[in-house]
C-alpha cells in the first residue's frame, strides 16, 4: 500500500519529484522551507536575500531530483544548495565573507550581550552572544543545535574536513564560555 | 582566529566539543562512548551539559525569531509554474461531466436525459471501481451497496444538522459523496417503489434539496 502523502519520507517525495510530481515538492517545500530560510537569513544577515534563495533552492530539488541518490539525509542536501547559493549571492554582492582568519579582526559586538546583562537575562545574553560569533563559527553551532546535523554532515553541508567542523566548534564554544564569564556569569569552561 | 587544529587540547576540552552533537543525537561509536564515561565519572560534566542545553536553547530562540513570509508557497507556485510550465487542471471526473452536461440543457430536456446519464454513470463505476476521487462505490456485496437510492445535491446554505435529522426521521442516509458538482448518493430504507416514491418526493419537498435524481428503485419496481 502506499503511504500517505504526510507519511512519506523526504526520500520518497524526492522521488516523485524526479517524476515531476509537483505536489511532491511542495510538500517537501513546506516541510523544509523555515529551516532553510533561517539557515540563509543567518548566514547573510538578509532575510530578503534569504527570501530569494530559499526559493532558489527548491528549483534546484526540482531540477535536480532525478540525480539525487540519497546518500545524505534531504534537508543535508538541501542546506549544502542553500550554503553554495548564499555564498554565490554574496559574491555577486561584492560583500565581504568573514572567514576564520579575519572572524579574529571583527570588532567585539559585546555591547547588545551587556545591555541585556543588565536585565539580568542570561538566556538573552546567551543568544545575543551566539549572533555575535564569527559567521563561520556561528554556521555551525547553528547547523548542531538547530539543525540537528552531525560532524559529517555539517562537514557536507559547509564543504569542509571534519576536523574543520570540530575546530569551529572548539572555538565557538570557547568563545561564548569566555563572554558569558567576562559578562558575570558562573562558568567552568574554559 | 585558524583553521587549524587547536593543539594541547585537554579531555575536557575535547568533551565539550562533542557535548552540541551529543544534545543533538547524532553522536555515535567511541565518541559517544567517550562522552558518556566523562558524563558518568566527571563531577563537573553535568554542569557543562547544563551549559550545552542553555546555548540549545539560546541558539533555538535566534533561530525561531526569523519568521519566513507567509505567502513564500504562493510564490514559490509561482516560479514553478514558470520553470516547469503551468500544471494542468486534473481532467473531470465521469459524473461531472454528465453533471456539467446536465445543468446546460433545458430543465424538461435535462431531466428526460438524467436517468440514461446516471445509468451510464453506474455502468461505468460498475466496469471501473476504484478510480481515484469518486466516492461512489455502486458494486459491492453489503446492504448498502444493494440498497435504493437517490441522487441529490443541496442548497449551499443547508446545514448538515437540518439534512441529517430529516433524512433519519425518513428512514434515509448518506451513502456517498459529495463528488465533483456536489452530488450526494443518498440511501433509502424503502421495500416498494410507493415507498420509494414517497421519501424521494419528502427529499425533493424540503428547503434545502436542490436537485434529486432518482437512482435505483426498489426490487418490486422492476
């Protein structure tokens, strides 16, 4: 018996897709869209440019569901499209890419942490403090936290070695315990 | 800040480097391993994961607060559209297009013309059950597969509450439907075509039927 519609896998949609199944890929589009749009919004810092992209990546799965074999989870795959499109439109853009080397050279933007600090509001401060890591960094606490995605597939997604994964991550997290110490907050590590 | 791998790093370092995948379920084989024995022996790990879940939440709550637009399907149709080509309407379904056919034509004419078009129409269920978007199941082995009925579409202004307690004050009920046009096959509790006769003319006295058409009439009725 076939599933029904809201049953069915990302991986079977897929496959409907490569059919040209067009309910298929609004259906994945529904089940997928938010989490792209964030994943692209935080990464350019523009919700229209997110907007654009978002929609780009699922013309992508439309055009590119026949070829699709499987062997990464659909939304991995679907995040490496929106990741490679973003950093496209960035360069159009001529805007700057903050990577590792300059994340070092970014002014401290410690000011919105401190101000809701003085709210006494560790959970504010907290997220005030993960926007404020270097893009590269905060990618990929976003993809472990939000998006649930292991070292390989954040690896997949960002198209870097797996050690590369464990070192931004290394960093990033170094780098909230140090904010939310120098800000007053008990913390063991570092 | 590199790319290159921290040196000197300390097992609790490299615990708390693990700990987002290990929140995250995705942890596995010595790793996961690895992090469970310092959850289980560390007096201090418990208050790290505490810290893990805190950045969860917070980074959950930044993320959530980017709300996407609310018309991004509408427009995503859009460009699909364009991409692929406008989607075609599926193609009407037997009993529509009778129903289309029947509403075109004169009343006095339509009506001589419905029962050979709704006999086509069970002819047709008969030859090819099953097909998908009809509700109509005429052959079947059940009483209500067997039993009299009736043909009807209601007023867009009738209540299911005014409907349902007149047809089972009247010994009849909804077998199927609606389908495309908004045709119900409607059940009828009737031994004779007198008594068919009489609830179907009941169905077609009240405010909110809009069209009935005889379907099947009882055994005696020929």
């Amino acid at each position: 018996m076939t599933a029904a519609p809201s049953q069915q896998s990302d991986l079977e949609l897929v496959g409907r897709v490569a059919k040209g199944d067009r309910a298929a890929v609004r259906l994945l589009f529904m089940r997928h869209h938010a989490r792209v749009y964030r994943f692209v919004a935080r990464q350019t810092g523009s919700e229209s440019m997110a907007d654009d992209i978002a929609n780009e990546v699922f013309l992508e799965l439309w055009k590119q569901a026949p070829g699709f074999e499987g062997r990464s989870q659909v939304s991995t795959w679907l995040l490496g499209i929106a990741r490679f499109k973003a950093l496209s439109h960035l360069r159009k853009r001529k805007e700057d890419w903050i990577d590792d080397a300059d994340a070092a050279a970014v002014p401290d933007t410690a000011d919105t942490p401190e101000v809701a600090v003085m709210k006494d509001n560790k959970a504010s401060a907290l997220r005030g403090m993960v926007n404020a890591l270097p893009e590269e960094q905060r990618s990929v606490i976003d993809l472990a936290y939000y998006h649930a995605k292991s070292v390989t597939e954040i690896a997949e997604v960002l198209s870097i070695p797996v050690a590369t994964v464990k070192t931004r991550m290394f960093y990033a997290r170094k780098k909230l315990g140090e904010a939310l110490q120098s800000a007053g907050f008990e913390r063991g590590w570092p | 800040m590199s790319e290159s791998e921290p040196t000197n790093l300390s097992h609790r370092d490299e615990m708390e480097t693990l700990l987002p995948f290990y929140l995250n379920g995705t942890l596995e084989g010595a790793d996961l391993a690895a992090v469970e024995e310092w959850l289980a022996t560390d007096p201090t790990a418990s208050a790290a994961l505490g810290e893990a879940e805190a950045e969860f939440s917070g980074v959950s709550a930044a993320n959530e607060a980017i709300r996407p637009p609310t018309d991004a399907l509408s427009r995503f149709n859009k460009m699909l559209d364009a991409e692929a080509g406008r989607e075609r309407a599926p193609a009407p379904s037997m009993l529509a297009r009778i129903w289309d056919g029947f509403l075109a034509v004169p009343s006095t004419v339509a009506w001589g013309a419905a029962a050979a078009a709704i006999a086509l129409l069970m002819v047709q269920t008969v030859l090819e059950p099953g097909r998908p978007g009809e509700n109509f199941e005429i052959a079947g082995t059940d009483e209500a597969a067997k039993m009299p009925f009736v043909f009807v579409t209601f007023k867009p202004d009738a209540t299911i509450a005014d409907i349902a307690a007149f047809l089972g004050d009247n010994g009849a009920s909804i077998l199927a439907g609606p389908v495309a046009g908004g045709v119900f096959k409607v059940g009828i509790e009737a031994s004779t075509v007198d008594d068919y006769d009489r609830i179907v003319g009941l169905i077609a006295a009240q405010p909110f039927s809009e069209t009935v058409v005889p379907g099947r009439k009882p055994a005696d009725g020929g």
